[in-house]
C-alpha cells in the first residue's frame, strides 16, 4: 500500500491543483473553496483506488484495464451513433459521460472477473499438480512406496485418508499375529515416509460415508478431489478405471522398470529348481523375474550361461525363456 508521505504529497497536490484551477475558473473565493474541495476529493478518490488495485492480483488489474479500454471504445462507437440525439442542447454532453461511466464501469468488472476466474484456475492446478496421489493400504503395507520416495522421483504431497489410518490400525491390533505384522509395517513404513524430504503428508479427515466400504470411499475421494490413487490392489485399479480415475499402481512401475532382456542376450543365472516339463529349470534374476531354462534341470544348483529365445509379458510380470549356452 502506498506510503503515508506518499499519500500526503498526492493529497497536497491534488487540493494545491483544485485551488489554482478555481482561481483560474471563477476566481473567486468561494469558487477556489469549491474546487479545493473537488481536488481533495479526486486526490482521496485516487488513493483509494489505489490501494484496492494494490491489492488486488496482476491478472485482475490486467483484465480490469482491458475491460474498461474495450468500454470505452463501445462508448466511442455508440456516441458517434447517437451524433444526432447529443445534438440537443444539455443532452451531448450527459449521455456521453453516462456512457463512457457505464461501459466503462460493466467492462472494468468483467474483465477484473475473467482474471479471478484465470486466478482461479491456475491455483486449482497448481494445487492439483502438487498432489501425487491418495495412498491406499495396500500400498502402504507393501513398502516400494517409501523406496520411492527416498529417490526423489516423487515431490509433493501424500494424501492420506483418515479412515485409511482406522484400517492400518484395525489390522495392527488384530488378533492373527500375519495381519498384525503387516498393519504395524505399515504405520512404520508411514512414519518412513513422514521423514522424506521429497514429500510431505496429508491427512484428510474427510469420511465420505461411515458405512460405506474402504475402496468405495477412496472412489469416491478420488472423484471428489480429482486426485490418482497409489494402490496395489488390482481390484480397486480397474473399478478406478471404471470410474475414470487416475490409478498409479506400484506393481506397474516396477514391472516398467525390469531391466530390458533380448532374445539372443546371454546371461548369467543359478538354476535352483525344476520347472514344469521334465527337461525345464527354473532361475531368477535379481528383480524377481522368471527365468525358464529349457534342458536346464541337470543342472540344479549351478551357475549358468544361458543364451534368452523369447520374453513373455503378462499381468502377473515378466517371464524369459532361455537355452543352455552351447
């Protein structure tokens, strides 16, 4: 906001003005008391308008002074429409003036509105784009969650419901020693996660019906806040799908992130056990994968090269079929 000299000198000036233009006017003294009057008027008038444009964003200011220049051309035009009426002696002059006052006024608001609604806008992406997702249990229970985030590829905000919270607790306190185990990694891996310095917790109290299941809840808060879920579950994805809502599943990211293997590479794995058919062994890599070698049985237990002949993709993951090396 303006300062108070700042405003001192423009109210000075402006009563300084008035008076030398009454002089100049009427030149009397009651005509320089009135225009005196009239420039402290337009001086405080300035500041107040002042102050409220200070305070207001760039877009609104911007929009607001578009506004009134598109007024004002309007009022231009349809003053060269009405020549003939303003023709009339006392009317020109009052219908001009009304005129450029009232468009400019209707064009000053519609425009100040256009640039709240972009305000508007903007902010809500921004505060959309700064939301990751809303962390379901069962990707909480899983843990990848927090290996991720220690990375640094994820930088924003977790949400996470409060009835989500109840579930982890329930299981944590329950009575089946797995279950218990399971809901207290979870409120480990989320207190992990709370340390991150890449993301930050939400907790959203928010219950969108008491008696409505866990998943019909994060449909719903999902549709809501327009949020993605992070979840494991392959149900809640496709119902999520359903609905058209943003799923990222962890179980996808890792399987995007499987090293790349092409028929013909040679690599090397231990054969641990038989596979299906009587000739088959079966490996693994590091990651997890499958590894199905053909006349690799006799030799379970042992280091392999083995040459990749094809690469099979399913829901479930990846799978590579191999030869011994000859």
């Amino acid at each position: 906001m303006p300062g108070k000299a700042f405003s001192t000198v423009v109210v000075i000036f402006c009563l300084f003005s008035g008076g030398l233009i009454g002089q100049f006017v009427l030149g009397t003294r009651q005509g320089i008391m009135v225009f005196c009057g009239g420039g402290l008027l337009i001086g405080l008038g300035s500041l107040l308008v002042l102050w409220t444009w200070l305070k207001m964003e760039p877009e609104r200011i911007i929009g607001g002074t578009l506004g009134v220049l598109v007024g004002a051309v309007l009022a231009v035009a349809i003053d060269s429409g009405l020549s003939g009426v303003m023709d009339k002696p006392g009317v020109g002059g009052t219908v001009s003036v009304t005129l450029f006052i009232i468009l400019g006024l209707i064009g000053m608001q519609l425009g100040a509105s256009t640039g709240g609604a972009l305000i508007s806008r903007r902010n809500q992406e921004k505060e959309l784009s700064q939301v990751i997702g809303i962390l379901d249990t069962s990707v909480i229970i899983d843990g990848r969650i927090a290996d991720v985030c220690n990375t640094g590829f994820l930088n924003g905000d977790l949400v996470i419901p409060e009835f989500i919270l109840r579930e982890l607790q329930m299981i944590a306190d329950s009575e089946d020693s797995s279950k218990r185990t399971r809901g207290r990694r979870g409120l480990d891996i989320l207190n992990r996660i709370r340390k991150q310095p890449y993301v930050n917790i939400i907790i959203d109290g928010t219950d969108y019906g008491g008696n409505k299941e866990v998943d019909r809840k994060l449909i719903d808060m999902a549709k809501e806040t327009g949020h993605a879920i992070l979840t494991n579950d392959y149900n809640l994805n496709k119902v999520a799908d359903v609905h058209s809502i943003q799923v990222l599943n962890i179980n996808q990211l890792a399987i995007a992130l499987k090293p790349v293997v092409l028929p013909g590479e040679i690599i090397k794995v231990k054969i641990i056990k038989e596979g299906k058919e009587p000739v088959q062994g079966l490996a693994y890599l590091d990651d997890g994968t499958m590894v199905v070698v053909d006349h690799g049985r006799r030799h379970i237990g042992k280091n392999a090269e083995v040459s990749v002949t094809s690469v099979l993709q399913t829901t479930a993951g990846r799978m590579i079929f191999a030869d011994l090396k000859t």
